[in-house]
C-alpha cells in the first residue's frame, strides 16, 4: 500500500547530490513504471455504461491525508526514509490501524444519511478480490462497531470526525494483507532486534577463535523498498502468494543470489575478485543494494555466505519480516545427501582431493533464520525457520534454501518442508574418513576420527546488546538445533533422519579392528600473522605390545569453505612404541613458510593420520584455526554534533615484513555516512596508516561508523566504532573515559 509522489532525498552531503539524484531517479522510475501499469488497467476496467448526468452529482475527491508523521510512529515505520522525504511517502505494517483524511470538492458538506463512500485498497498490477490483492471497503459511520479480535482480520474503514467536506477515518489493516506477513513476533526484546534494528554483526572466523563483524543493514532507506519489490517480481513471486510468509521467504533465499534469476550478488570464492568488490570489502547491505538500482537492476559483485546473510536480514527487515544473521562453525556439505561427510584417504594417508562432488566442511556458514507461523507444517514446527541464499544446492529447481524449521532439524524430521535434510547435515552430520584397503571387499576401510564434529557452535546476535569489537554480544542457540554433542538424544536426532532417509545402515559400521594406541592432535586457537606455529600430535601405546607407527602431519592453507588452496608443510614419520610408551610428534611451522599462502581469511588446516602395522588400526583427525590480523582503529577527533563538521581518523599499523599495495579503505557510518570507498598511499614496512576524514553527523543521538581496509598484500581488516551525538551525550563519553 503506497501513495503516489515524487521521491526527494534529504541529501547527507553537498558532494553525494548528483550520485543520489541519480540513485533516487531510478528507483523512482520503478515506482512510477508499477503506479502506471496500475492505473492503465483500472482505467480499461472502468465502465462506459455510467450515467453521465449522475456523474456529475458525485462528491469528488479535492485531497487526501495521510497523516504520516502520527502513522508512522503507531506503525513502527518512521525510520524509513520514505516517510521523511518531502512530500512523505507512508508506510504501513498490517494488522494495525492507521488514520487517514479525505476533502471533497466543493462546499456541499458529504451527507453521512445520503451518500456513500467506499475505499478500494489494491496491490499489484492485476489486483483481484477472490485472490485478496484488492479490497473494496464501506466506509462505515458508526464509531461503535464490534472491535471483536475477529472483526480485527478484516479491512474496516470507521468515520471518526466529520466537518462539512472533511472525513477523518480511521482504517484497519487485516493480518493477513499481502503487503506485508503474519509473522507477529510477541518477545518484544527479539521483535526490536529482529526488525528495527539497522546495525549489527555476522560471526566469522573458526569454532575455536570467533570473530564479530560489525554489519550496516539500512532497511529504512529509500533504495532498499524498490530494490525489494523489483526482486520479488524476478522471483516469479505471484502477488496473491505474498501475503503468505512462507513463500515470500522462500523467494528472497532464491533471489538475493544470481544463480538462475539475475538477482542481488554475484557469488565469488575464487579470491581473484577483479570486475567487482572483494566480498571482504563491504561495510553493510545499503552500498549493494544502491548498485543494484543504479544499475537498472544488474547482479551486483561480488558475494559469499555472510554477504548474503547480510542482504537478506536488510530485505526481511525492510518487508517487517522478523529476521537475523545466524553462523553454523564446522558446518557441513553433504554434496550427496547421506548425512555423512565422507574424507578419501590413499594407502599412504595422504587426502584425496580429485573429484569435483567431494563433500567439505566450511569453517563457518553464515544462513538466516525469520520468524513466522508454519500453518503448513504440524503443530510445534512454528517459530523460528532457515533461509539460506547462498547457492550451495538446488531445490525444487533453483539455488535456494528453506523455510526449514529449526524444531524439524532438532528433531530429525526430514520429510517436513522445506530442505530440511540438507540443514540437518550442516549442523551434525557425521564425518567418516575412508583409506584405501585392497584386503577389504569394498576396497576401502573406514579410519578412526576424533573430536571433529560438526555444528560447534551456532551463534546469532543477542538483542540489546552491541560490542564494537570482540564477541560479547553474541549469543550461542546451539541448543536450538541439537542435543549435546554425543548425548542419546543427539543420536537419536541423527538415527531418526538416517531411518527416513533410508540411511541407517551407514550408522550401523562395525569398529576397524583393534584400537590399542591412542592418539590425540591439539588445537591451535589462534596465532598473530608472523608468529610460527606447531602440528603437534600426542601418541600412547596402551598394548602389552610393541606398536609400528606410520604418521602423516599436514599444515595446508584453505578457503572457509574447506577448499584446500596449497600445502604449506608436511612431514612423514615412521617409529616404533614399546609397551606403555608415549611419544608427541611436532611440525615446526615458520612465518616465511605459510605467509605467502594465505587466502582469504587466513585459515589453515592442520591434519594428522597414523596407522598402526600390527593392528591395522588406522585414524585421522583434523582441526582448522585463523591467523589474527591487526584492527583497524576508529577515533573521533572532534566533539560530534547535529550538522556539524566531525572529523574521524582511522589507524592500524603494517605487521608484515613487506611493503603494502593498491591499499584502500571503505567505511560508512548511521547517520554519519553513505558507503565510500577511498584509494590510499602505499604502506611502509612496519609504517603506522592514519587516515582522516570529515563527516556530517545527521542526527542526534547514536551514530555507528564500520571501516574495512584491503590491499593486494593484507586483507580483511576492519573496524567499527559508537558515537553519541551532541555535546552533553560525547561529554559524558569522555568522563567515562
């Protein structure tokens, strides 16, 4: 539901004009392009059987109010752009009222006993009663009509003052309107966080060291909107279908990636990300959605997993959709659909790697989950639902995921929809490590693994909470997915989705033969770039007997999603343990050796395999961790106030031992900044980088600004900072100080 008028910016700087006339005139030329279609087809659907003479004693429309400023503080909707811009646009959420004044012209006042009023409400450019895109409602006198919550599901339009010309309504809008989605959420704490909330983090980083990354959403502002619409129409949504949660979410999983509709992003993992933006490089969502418009609607570049979380929390939140950016770590792709993560190992113990479908983990997964009603499903499967843009697999035909329930994945049920299956091996799948055996029937011996399981940690923002840096305002809904890890109840999850996938034989795979030796490799958390590490693997021999050990320890640098990029170190080991012996084996790692391996993210691999001579005994194991980088500071140098000059300096020094090129910085800030991206000077080795910049404070209040910074040789670097605004409120900052 929409009135019609010309979209203005209230621009935010005097050199961001021309960019945003040019942004706002094509998304307004959407608009416009959708109220002509609309109002082509009703002018054909008018009659020309009506009575001329009779026409000319209708009450004719002079204006019309909608209040918007009131209205939209009532709907929760004044942060959007739109409602602020002159004239203003509003912007209504169902299943509430909202007031609205209509003037005829002339000076005979409308006679409630002899005339009749009625509003039609449309949407879409073929509206249509029976499919509820369009409802035609009597306009009623009687202020005392039953407010029952029954009557509150209809469209309902009640004359609340009447002055000569002049009508105030007061309109209902019903739950169900397909502007918008009965995904009423009654946690008032999760219904802020998950709508209103335009700042927040997507967790990166790996299960053992997890890094929170400061992301602008921008649902208010008034590119997103049209954007939105123009995605649902490539999703090949109906119209009669978008009052059904359920199918709309299903089609922003589809759209925000550019798979097979030309939607939102580009998917890249390549690392070579020349002809776009390195996905490491965005601050928030607005920046991609304000390309895509300005674009006439092209894919923009480029995108990976939390790229994509990002954008969907901006377009379910834009759309009033309960939604946040949720991160799965050691989080499984099951390319086969067996619930298993199956690794193929040679007689040496050496990872086989040459086949295009091998399943892999990814160190962290970012999907979404939104809030809704699943009236489809049975009772108890309502709540909290998966979406997942990010093109992994296909369903029903198209790169998309969900809505999967979360109590449908803790309960193993995989017959429920939608890729249910599919999420249930994300977060506990079993990895199974297979070694070439010529004396087995199937040629291939299943090896002992330890430890390594998937869905470590599962972690969503917590609402009220925000921490420029670090992890402290996350929370971990691990439990919302599974039972503890080697529990009978988490077993069972795995056994009942086995069992209705006709799996359950691979859960039934008798020991590998006798297992006297024991052996352990030890995670590393984390380490600073430049600083060596070790592969270190602790081994027992429990026998009364000596033990022939042949070992194989492995550093390797990888992409987050497992993809192996090249092999930094290896060692092989062959030795004897008496009885009762113990021994550590250790891979000496350097600096020098790993650092002009890295990828992005800088994550690396370690991974150790044995085998035992006498027994047969054979077993693997593998842990994953990140090489830390440094931050990039944000401090404000001046005392920030309303629409004046704040001066902002941005400093990190190089940490490697080599000079730094093509560097750049991206930042953007809430009320401080639209997106930019600034080309810097060259960095020194061991030269501290200072940065300064002048914005223009917007509003009162708090402000948030989020930096990254890149160059060909160091990467991922990134920041963000809280300021409040106004002398009094940066006072007392500075007290606190």
């Amino acid at each position: 539901m929409a009135s019609n008028g010309r979209v203005v910016r209230q621009h935010h700087t005097a050199e961001g004009d021309k960019f945003d006339q040019q942004l706002i005139g094509k998304a307004q030329k959407a608009i416009d392009r959708h109220d002509a279609e609309e109002k082509k087809i009703k002018t054909q659907r008018k009659t020309t059987k009506e009575d001329s003479s009779s026409a000319d004693k209708l009450q004719k429309v002079d204006a019309v109010e909608f209040y918007v400023p009131s209205n939209a503080v009532e709907h929760h909707t004044k942060n959007y752009e739109f409602v602020q811009l002159n004239p203003p646009v509003p912007v209504f959420r169902r299943g509430q009222t909202f007031y609205l004044a209509v003037r005829f012209k002339g000076t005979v006042p409308f006679d409630q006993n002899n005339d009749t009023l009625k509003l039609v409400f449309s949407f879409g450019p073929r509206p249509n009663i029976a499919r509820g895109t369009q409802a035609e409602v009597h306009v009623k006198f009687d202020s005392t009509s039953d407010s029952s919550e029954k009557n509150n599901l209809k469209w309902e339009a009640i004359v609340q003052h009447h002055e000569g010309t002049i009508l105030t309504l007061h309109i209902n809008i019903p739950p169900f309107a397909p502007v918008d989605d009965a995904v009423y959420m009654e946690d008032e704490k999760w219904r802020k966080e998950c709508i209103l909330n335009e700042f927040g983090k997507v967790y990166m980083g790996t299960h053992s060291s997890p890094k929170g990354r400061s992301w602008l959403y921008g649902q208010f502002d008034d590119v997103v909107l049209p954007a939105c619409l123009l995605l649902l129409d490539r999703a090949n949504l109906d119209y009669d279908s978008r009052g059904d949660p359920t199918h709309v979410v299903r089609g922003i999983s589809a759209v925000v990636n550019s798979r097979d509709d030309d939607g939102l992003l580009v998917d890249n993992w390549s690392g070579d990300y020349s002809g776009g933006t390195s996905p490491m490089d965005w601050t928030g969502s607005l920046k991609i959605f304000e390309e895509f418009v300005k674009s006439g609607g092209k894919s923009v570049k480029f995108g990976q997993c939390w790229v994509y979380s990002g954008c969907v929390t901006t377009f379910c939140r834009a759309l009033g959709i309960p939604c946040r950016s949720t991160t799965n770590y050691v989080s499984a792709h099951d390319c086969h659909q067996n619930l298993t993560v199956d690794k193929f190992y040679d007689c040496n113990g050496e990872l086989k790697t040459d086949f295009d479908d091998q399943d892999v983990i990814w160190n962290f997964h970012v999907w979404n989950e939104v809030w809704m009603s699943r009236p489809d499903l049975p009772t108890g499967y309502g709540g909290w639902q998966i979406i997942d843009a990010t093109p992994q697999e296909l369903s029903e035909g198209s790169y998309r995921l969900g809505p999967a329930s979360v109590m449908a994945v803790r309960k193993g049920e995989i017959g429920l929809q939608y890729d249910t299956m599919f999420v249930i091996s994300e977060v506990n799948a079993d990895i199974i490590h297979w070694k070439d055996d010529e004396e087995s029937e199937i040629g291939l011996r299943q090896m002992k693994s330890n430890n390594y399981f998937i869905g470590k940690k599962i972690l969503t923002k917590a609402p009220e909470k925000y921490t420029d840096s670090g992890i402290g305002d996350a929370l971990d809904i691990i439990g919302d997915y599974k039972n503890p890890e080697g529990s009978k109840e988490e077993r069972l999850q795995l056994l009942n989705a086995a069992r209705n996938a006709r799996l359950w034989y691979l859960y039934d795979t008798p020991a590998a033969g006798t297992e006297d030796v024991e052996f352990d490799l030890l995670d590393i958390d984390k380490i600073m770039i430049g600083e060596p590490f070790h592969v270190t693997v602790k081994i027992q021999n429990k026998s009364k007997q000596k033990r022939s050990i042949f070992a194989v320890l492995t550093a390797t640098s990888i992409y987050y999603t497992g993809i192996s990029y090249d092999t930094i170190k290896k060692e092989k080991k062959e030795f004897v343990l008496r009885p009762q012996q113990s021994e550590t084996l250790t891979l000496e790692v350097k600096a020098d050796e790993y650092i002009h391996k890295l990828v992005d993210y800088s994550m690396i691999k370690i991974c150790a395999t044995a085998s035992v001579q006498e027994t047969r005994q054979s077993w693997a194991e593998e842990d994953d961790f990140s090489v830390e980088k440094p931050s990039v500071q944000i401090n404000f140098l001046t005392i920030p106030a309303v629409n004046k000059p704040l001066k902002v300096q941005l400093t990190f020094q190089n940490p490697l031992p080599y000079p730094l090129e093509c560097c750049k910085f991206s930042y953007e800030g809430t009320g401080l900044s639209r997106p930019k991206m600034i080309s810097f000077k060259d960095v020194a080795v061991d030269e501290k980088v200072i940065y300064e910049e002048t914005l223009l404070p917007q509003h009162a209040g708090e402000c948030k600004i989020v930096t990254t910074f890149s160059s060909k040789q160091l990467k991922e670097l990134s920041g963000s900072a809280t300021v409040h605004g106004g002398e009094a409120a940066f006072a007392h900052q500075k007290h606190e100080k």
